[in-house]
C-alpha cells in the first residue's frame, strides 16, 4: 500500500512550530513521506536547538 505524500509549510519562521513538528515524529509512526517546505538554514538551525536527529533529508535547491 502506498501512502500519499504530506505536504507541510511551517509559516512563521519564529513560531513554536518546529518543536511541535519533532516532537510529533518523535511520538508517532509516519507512514507517509513528509515534504518540508522551508529554508535549509533556519531547519538546520531549528534540529540543533531541538536535538533532533534526522536519518534522512532529501533537499531540492532550484539552484540544481
């Protein structure tokens, strides 16, 4: 079975969005893949300050 993929824009760079949004992959099985659209620097940014380790990003700069 195939899953759809979940599109996700976090809006505000300085909201709590990031903490919710790891702490929900950290409590729960995802079984779509995610598609984070957002800056590269402020989510590297947003993983050290959370501790969040990430196995896996796949990045699409329109630069490539």
């Amino acid at each position: 079975m195939n899953s759809s993929p979940i599109l996700i824009v976090p809006g505000e760079k300085k909201s709590i969005f990031f903490e919710i949004f790891f702490k929900s992959i950290k409590s729960k099985k995802i079984t779509s893949p995610l598609i984070l659209v957002c800056s590269k620097k402020i989510l590297d940014k947003e993983i050290k300050k959370n501790n969040f380790n990430i196995n896996r990003i796949n990045q699409f700069s329109p630069d490539n």
